[in-house]
C-alpha cells in the first residue's frame, strides 16, 4: 500500500503575527506594506505610523519572504530603507518547503482559498474574465486537479518497494509501455508518452505493477525526462540492490510543440542505465530487444 506523506502546510496563528509585529510597531516608525501582504499586516500595527509610498517610509514591510525576489526589488529602490517580513523562509530553514497560510488568508484548514486567489489572477492576467459563468468554478477545478497532476511528492517511493525472494531468477524483468504523464519544470507544461522499466535480479523481486506505479510517484511532480528514468533506476537499485537497472523513456513535450520551435513531430528519448545494462553487452543488447520486440 502506497504511503502518503503529510502535506506540507504551516498555519501562522494571530498570536504569531502579534509577536512578530512587536519589534517594529512604534511610534517613530513609518511602514510601507508591499501589496498586498505586507499591507495586510501593516494594518495591524498599533502605534507606528503607515505610508502608501515607499519614499516616506522608515521600514519596508512584507508578510513573508519566500524566494526573496519580491524583497530584492525593494532592496534596489530603496537600499537605505530597513526591510522587515513577519516570516522570513530563506532563514527559517523548518519552513523552507512548507506553503505557509497566514490567518487573514483563508479559514480552509489546507489554505486552498489562497491558491485559488492566484489562479484568479492568473487568468485576469492572460485577459480573461475570472466572473464568466465558464470560468466561476475553475480555480476549484485546478487546484483539485494540480492535487492528482503533483501527487507523486506525497508519496513515499520507499512505501511501494515490497519485495520477495527471486529463488534463482536472475533474466531480466521488464515493464514496457507503461503510461507516463508529466509537468515540464521549465513551462508547467505537460509532457507525455511511455517508459520502458527493466532490472536484473540480484536475490530480490518485486511485483510488476510497483514499477509502474514508481514511474507515477516520480512522473507527477514539476521534472525534466532524465530525471525522471534517473530517480526510478536510483530507486530500484536502493531498494532491490539488482544487478542492473534501467528506464527508457519516450515523450512528446508540448512546450515543444504548443511554444517555442513549435515542431509537432518530435519525441524525446532518454535512458538511464545502471549495472550490468550500463555497458554495450550482451544484457543491454538483449534488453533494447525486448523493447522494440
């Protein structure tokens, strides 16, 4: 059975957002919220004074850091202006992967109304309007659907590795034309076709349909072909410690095809190969067979 892992979520709570405003709300001091965050959370200053441009402002205010480009923008307008973020992820290293939900975003426990605010403004962005009957439901339709598309970061690859005992059995086993979707990390656009997953056993096998299923758990995140055949031969091999391992993928790649270059026709094949299958031998002979056959 599959094991998911918890998502990654952090709730920051008043109390928190009270305590982190302390150092920072005094009378001589002049804020300026980023939008919109650090708007928000200059409104609940008590005693510091609050400005609608960053000129006049003593203190720059943000509710979070995260990457930290939003903060570097501000850092080259105004280099002499103190800068101040309730959460600060490049130095809070526990939260650094986490989604962090402030308490004025959303009353969802899972902070999804957040999410769904930005797919709002990602289709006002690209001119369309959000309040269209097509399109009042969709920011729910994409978040439940990026919940399916991305599902392989909650599961534990380690959950599906259940193996047997291979009583002598040392040809080689291969799962070909397995159904493989993915998300280019480049675009977020899709890429699609079939991986081709082979091992050698050593003293250990096991079922065909977890091979299938490793493709998935690595396939449904934000990733680039190689790394997908790469994270399944690595797993494979940490976990049945075979005598050779290997995945080849064929993939179509819209962000050729709908973007770019723009060439309608053209497949991606990449290979990863490890053990007895790395070198020109008789085992990746017969393996690359098997494939075509």
């Amino acid at each position: 059975m599959k094991t998911e892992i918890e998502k990654p979520y952090y709730h920051i709570h008043w109390e928190e957002v009270f305590r982190a405003l302390l150092p920072i709300d005094k009378p001589d001091t002049v804020v300026y919220g980023i939008p919109k965050g650090g708007m928000i959370a200059a409104g609940f200053l008590k005693h510091a004074k609050i400005t609608h441009d960053p000129f006049y402002a003593t203190l720059i205010l943000d509710d979070i850091i995260d990457s930290g480009e939003t903060m570097e923008i501000y850092e080259k307008a105004y280099p002499n202006t103190p800068k101040y973020a309730l959460v600060n992820k490049t130095k809070e290293l526990a939260l650094k992967d986490k989604w962090v939900v402030f308490p004025w975003e959303s009353q969802h426990p899972k902070g999804e109304e957040t999410i769904q605010n930005n797919i709002t403004r990602l289709m006002q962005y690209i001119g369309e309007d959000p309040k269209r009957e097509g399109l009042l439901a969709t920011p729910d339709r994409v978040v439940r659907s990026y919940d399916e598309i991305f599902s392989g970061y909650f599961i534990d690859p380690a959950s599906l590795m259940t193996t047997f005992m291979a009583d002598g059995h040392d040809e080689i086993v291969l799962v070909k034309d397995i159904e493989m979707y993915s998300m280019c990390e480049h675009h977020m656009l899709p890429f699609f076709g079939k991986a081709h997953v082979a091992y050698i056993p050593n003293d250990k096998l096991i079922g065909v349909s977890k091979l299938a299923r490793l493709v998935d758990v690595f396939s449904r995140r934000l990733q680039i072909q190689e790394r997908i055949g790469d994270q399944v031969t690595s797993a494979i091999e940490q976990y049945l410690k075979p005598k050779a391992a290997a995945c080849v993928i064929e993939a179509t790649h819209m962000c050729m095809r709908m973007r770019g270059v723009a060439k309608q026709n053209s497949v991606m094949v990449t290979s990863s190969m490890k053990g007895a299958f790395m070198t020109k031998g008789p085992a990746r002979q017969e393996l690359m067979q098997l494939i075509k056959g």
